[in-house]
C-alpha cells in the first residue's frame, strides 16, 4: 500500500515540482517587471474572484467530492465513465452561467473585494476591466479540473502531474513576448491563455485514457450519482468560500495602505506564493495521492489501513515542511533577494515582503497538515465538519487581522492567517479522531521534536553561510541548500528517521548511476 502511495505521490511531487519552479520564474518575471506596483495590486484584486470560483468549482469540487465518489467505480471504467460524462455535460452549463454573471457584476466584486480602490478612480476602473478578462478563466479551469478528477479516479497520474504547468508556462512566454505589445494586460491575458491550454491538454489526456465524451442533457440530469455529489458539493462551496474568503480578509486589510502601508497587497502575493511552493509540493502532493486509498478504505470499513495511511502521509508531510519552515524563519530576506531583488522589485518592497514571509512561515505546517485532514473527511463523504471549522478559523483570521495589523503592519496580517490555520489543524485533528477513534500519535509526536532541533540546525547553518561566505547570492543559495539537503539525510538516519533512510537510498542510486 505504502509502496504504490509512494510511487504515485513521486509522479505528482515531480510535476508540481517543475510546475512550482516555473511558479517562481514566472513571479520573478512579475517582480521584475512590476515590483510592488499599484497595477500589481489591480491583477491581484481581479483574480481573486475567478479564484474563489476555481476553488469551489475547480479543485474544491474535485478534490472533495469528484474524486472520492468516481473513485468507487475505479474497477468499472464503463460506469465510471458514463457517470463522468453526465457530470461534465452539467458543469458546462454550470460554468456558463457563473461565467457571465461574473463578466456583469465585475464592478460590484470589485468594490466589495478592495474597498481601499473606491477612491482611486483610476485604479478601480482597470480593476474592473482586469476582471471582465480573466473571469472566462473560470469556464476552462473548471471543466479542466473535472477531467483531471476522472483521470484521478483512474489512477492515471501523469496528466495532473504536468497540467498545472501551462498557466505558468503561459504567463513565463508571454511576460518575455508580448508584454510590450500588450502592455499593463499581458497579466489579464496570461490567465485566460493559461486556462486554455489547461482545459485542451486535460481533456487530450482523458481522451487517451479511452473517455469520449456525448452530449445528452436529460440523461445527465437523471443520474442519481451525479446529482447526490452536487448535494454533497454544498457544504463544500461553503467551505471554499470561506477559505478565499480568508484570502479576501488578506485583501480587504492589506488594501488599507494608510494603515499597513503602501505595496501591502503585493508584499502578501510574493511571500503566499513562496510559501505555497513547498505546501503544493509536499502537501498536495500527498494528499492528492492518499485521497483514493483513503476513500477505497473509507467505502470498505477499513478503519485500521486509514489510521495507518493518515499516520504515514502527515509523517511524509512533516519530514519535509518543519524543517523547511524553520528554515523560512531564519533567512526569508535571503530568499527574497535572491529571487525578486531586480527591476521594480526595490529594497523598500523587499522590506515588507520579508516581514509577511517570517510571519506565514509559522504557519506553513498547519496549511499542509489542514490539507491532509481535509482529504481524510472529504473521503468520509463528510464535507460539513471542514466547512464549519474552517468558518471559526476565518472569523479568528478577521479578529486577529484587525489587531495585529497595527503593530506588525503586513506581517500582522501574515501571523493572523498563520494562528487561525493553527486552531483549524487542531480542531480538524480533534474532529477526525472523534469520527475514526484514537490514532497512535507516539510516533508523530517524537519524530517531531526531531524534525524542528533538524530545522534549527539547517536554518543557523543557512544564515552563516549567507552571512560569512564572500560570494554572489546564487552561490550562497547553492552552497546552503546543498549543505542543508546533505544534513537532513545524515541527521535524519542518525535520528532514525524512515524518510531520511529513502532520501540516502535515491542518493545512492544516482551515485551509481
């Protein structure tokens, strides 16, 4: 069982791996070209939307609902296909719909979404035309998700490993080709270019996996499977909204500038974006992989292997996120030079950028632990319990922004996310525990306090090599990251830590190659 999660959470890994590297180039490009900039902040505003639909309609739905159930008829290819179909056909006309009305209403989202752009004439009205162009975005992203759900169901891998990719892909080619024929909108038309090739390339990948899609609205419609995801899928398009709504609370109070200063908005996206490459990495990856074994376990009773595989997934996550967290914590100007410090990306946006990347990082665990446990209810067929918890941690996250934004400005917000992601984790653990019965935490609790005298460790090595060795900022990158991966293989054996052992076995295996 372990062997095969392994496999598979490596495929996805690898893909978000080289899907979060073009992340960061393309955010270096964005830095370069428009710094913390007032147009910067009109993109941010203007996506927020077509996110929030993404995450109910997109991944949201897929993860929580398409999956787990699709998953059931994995060893009936022919059902699992017919049902998928008539799910597609609804969610077209789903899509359109919320399509236009998104295009309609675009003025009314902005003033709700950065009340601070009100008296900026100037500025609310690219907003405004900012969100007419990337809300189609949520048409293609949507039904791409809805293929990637089968292909999940299917265990097929590769597809969703590599689909992420073209957003970036898109945003990386068009910042460098035609940003000066488009100007300040290359990033409105990056987003819709992006959404495009993910819906193109998803379904090619499905075709290939034997789906054919035909079109027949009444049948769709009749399906008894299809309509009880769609129940199903309502405490789950709570949930998502309270979850962007987490990220509109970030918004609201970092378009204050008058309290928390000028490029707040901007400072809140790069540090989100850094730290969501490791929580997409590991996290994601992890959780995408269990969901099926855990809805198989889930549909069986087989309370035992879900116990063990929640164990070793949170385990696989925590060897990888603490340390790196810590590791944040330690040198997040460091990191910030060396990928943004470049064009309009000027010593004062450094400033306020690293102050809300200090601040997510104590959080960084409790985002990729909350993922996890997510998954773990999603595959109960129990998406209410998530969607409540997550609303105290969303009224926490408004409380504490309100607070703490005056004394630490940005990074006030930054920490507000970070506690609130904490009581989420642990209400969901408490939660779980409540649904499957006690879970032998002795080995999580040990290999933890592990993990952070490891992260400690790398992160005092890290600032003294970036502090003592008299090179470029590159070298210093290179040599600290290589000097820490080689201290987290030999620490973790010498702790005995199972994780560490196949990190010295692929290093190996390379050694011989």
């Amino acid at each position: 069982m372990f062997k095969k999660l392994t496999k598979n959470t490596t495929i996805l890994g690898l893909g978000t791996l080289f899907s979060r590297i073009l992340g960061l180039l393309r955010d270096v490009l964005i830095a370069k070209y428009f710094g913390t900039s007032g147009i910067l902040e009109v993109f941010i505003v203007a996506f927020r939307a077509p996110n929030l639909l993404r995450s109910i309609f997109g991944e949201g739905f897929s993860d929580s609902v398409a999956v787990p159930a699709l998953s059931v008829y994995s060893r009936d290819k022919k059902k699992l296909f017919k049902i998928s179909n008539n799910l597609i056909i609804i969610f077209t006309l789903i899509l359109a719909v919320v399509t236009l009305l998104g295009i309609v209403l675009s003025r009314y989202i902005v003033t709700l979404i950065a009340p601070g752009f009100i008296s900026n004439a100037s500025k609310f009205g690219i907003a405004v035309s900012f969100m007419k162009i990337t809300f189609p975005y949520i048409f293609f992203i949507g039904l791409a998700s809805n293929f990637t759900a089968i292909l999940y169901a299917v265990k097929r891998f590769i597809g969703p490993a590599i689909i992420p990719s073209l957003l970036n892909i898109s945003f990386i080619l068009g910042m460098l080709f035609f940003r000066p024929f488009m100007g300040d909108f290359i990033l409105a038309g990056c987003v819709i270019a992006g959404g495009i090739l993910q819906f193109i390339f998803s379904y090619l990948f499905l075709y290939r996996s034997g789906f054919r899609m035909h079109f027949g609205v009444k049948e769709a419609f009749s399906d008894k499977e299809v309509l009880s995801m769609l129940r199903r899928a309502i405490p789950r398009i709570w949930s998502s909204i309270v979850y962007q709504l987490n990220v509109f609370i970030d918004t609201i109070f970092s378009s204050l500038s008058w309290i928390v200063g000028t490029g707040a908005m901007a400072a809140i996206y790069y540090s989100n974006r850094i730290v969501q490459f490791p929580l997409a990495l590991i996290a994601l990856s992890v959780s995408r992989a269990a969901i099926v074994d855990f809805s198989r376990f889930s549909n069986d009773g087989n309370t035992k292997d879900f116990k063990k595989l929640f164990v070793f997934s949170f385990q696989n996550i925590m060897f990888f996120i603490v340390p790196v967290s810590i590791v944040f914590i330690f040198i997040p100007q460091e990191i910030l030079r060396l990928l943004f410090l470049r064009g309009e990306f000027d010593t004062y946006s450094l400033m306020v950028t690293s102050s809300t990347l200090f601040f997510y990082s104590f959080g960084l665990l409790f985002f990729c632990g909350i993922k996890l446990l997510v998954n773990t209810f999603y595959a109960l067929k129990d998406t209410v319990t998530p969607a409540r918890i997550s609303t105290i941690s969303l009224i926490i996250n408004a409380a504490l922004s309100a607070l703490l934004m005056f004394p630490f400005k940005a990074g006030g917000i930054a920490l507000a996310s970070s506690i609130a992601a904490a009581f989420n984790f642990f209400l969901l653990l408490r939660m779980l525990t409540k649904r499957i019965g006690p879970i032998d935490y002795n080995s999580i609790s040990k290999e933890i306090f592990k993990l952070v005298a490891i992260g400690v460790l790398l992160g005092v090595v890290a600032k003294i090599i970036f502090i003592a060795v008299p090179c470029s900022i590159f070298i210093q990158f290179i040599a600290a990251s290589a000097a820490d991966f080689m201290l987290l293989v030999i620490l973790g054996r010498i702790m005995k830590l199972r994780q560490a052992e196949v990190l010295a076995g692929w290093l190996k295996t390379l050694k011989k190659k």
